[in-house]
C-alpha cells in the first residue's frame, strides 16, 4: 500500500495538499486553529484538532487512476 495523494481538510472547507517530502503547507482556520499537513507522498505528519477531515488516498483504493488525473487538473490549474 502506497500513498498516492496527501490532503487535509480544514472545517472552513479549505483544502491543503503536501506534495512532495518536507512540503510543509499551513491554513489558520476561520476558527483561528492553525491547520498542517506535511510529507508528501513519503510520510504523513498533520494537525489534530479533530475537526479536519483527513483525505489522504492510498494506492489500494477502488480507482487511483482518477486520482492521479485530477491531480495533475489540479496543477495546471494553478498555472492559469
């Protein structure tokens, strides 16, 4: 089993994604908590207040190939 994508959701709906080792990404939250996801797709290291979602998938899931295209959407839709 392998990660395949490493996502947090903070509960103002906010959505952070740590792509690649030591890819540390921060939100201070609506609430004021501040939120962090680190580790790409090599470890997962997060905040836990209990309030977030966790969204990370795994190379078991039913269909990771969706995953990885809407990844790469993702990517070149901050290129815009």
């Amino acid at each position: 089993m392998k990660l395949i994508r490493n996502r947090l959701q903070t509960p103002d709906g906010k959505i952070l994604e740590s792509v690649h080792r030591h890819d540390h990404v921060s939100h201070r939250d609506d609430n004021g908590k501040l939120y962090f996801l680190d580790g790409g797709l090599d470890y997962a290291r997060c905040s836990a207040h209990g309030d977030e979602v966790y969204m990370q998938e795994w190379s078991d899931d039913p269909n990771p190939c969706k995953t990885e295209v809407q990844l790469w959407f993702d990517l070149m839709k901050e290129c815009d």
